[in-house]
C-alpha cells in the first residue's frame, strides 16, 4: 500500500528550537493528517514492515536521521491508525529527488 504525506513542518526539525507550545502545535496537526491519510488509504493493521522515500522541496542537503526525526510525529499516527505500536515498525528509510513542496512517498 503506498500513500503520501506531505513534508514535515519546519518546527518539528530537531535543529529548529521553536517554542514548546508552537512545536506542540505543530505535532498535534501533523500527527492527526498521518493518522487520516493512512486511514484512508485503507492499510491492513498487520503490516509492520515501512518504507518511507523522502522527497525534500528543495536541492539542500539533508541528513538521513533527522529526515526521520522530523518525521516522527507522523510515525506516531500511521501507528494510531494500525492500532499497533510504533516499536514494531521495521523502517527501510531512502532520500529522494526533490519535488516542489516536499513529500514522503510511504509504503507499508
């Protein structure tokens, strides 16, 4: 099953130092956007197994780790919405070519 989600906020960044309330914020909105999309792409709750493509807006360069410590927010409502817990994911974790806007192409 493959869905997309859109590119993690700034705020979430672990080198981003906003607010504890902003940053709060932001988890909230994007933890509950992971959790409709993937209820809507109708993913079965026994698959563990996530591939997860990172497709930044821009050509900078980014690191691997804190693509997905952005990420985690959204990690947390794909686990939601499978009603599983997110220890059991098995990540496989690759960048992509940039597109506009950003996104994370998501295979479970």
């Amino acid at each position: 099953m493959n869905f997309i989600i859109p590119w993690p906020p700034k705020n979430l960044n672990p080198n981003a130092r906003p607010h504890w309330r902003t940053k709060a914020a932001c988890v909230k909105v994007y933890r509950a956007q992971a959790y409709y999309l993937t209820k809507s792409a109708h993913v079965s709750s026994n698959a563990l197994v996530v591939g997860l493509v990172f497709r930044p807006p821009d050509k900078r360069h980014r690191d691997l780790d804190n693509c997905l410590a952005s990420f985690k927010a959204a990690l947390d409502g794909i686990a939601d919405a499978l009603g599983v817990n997110d220890n059991q994911f098995k990540l496989s974790l690759s960048m992509g070519t940039p597109v506009k806007g950003g996104s994370v192409e998501i295979t479970i």
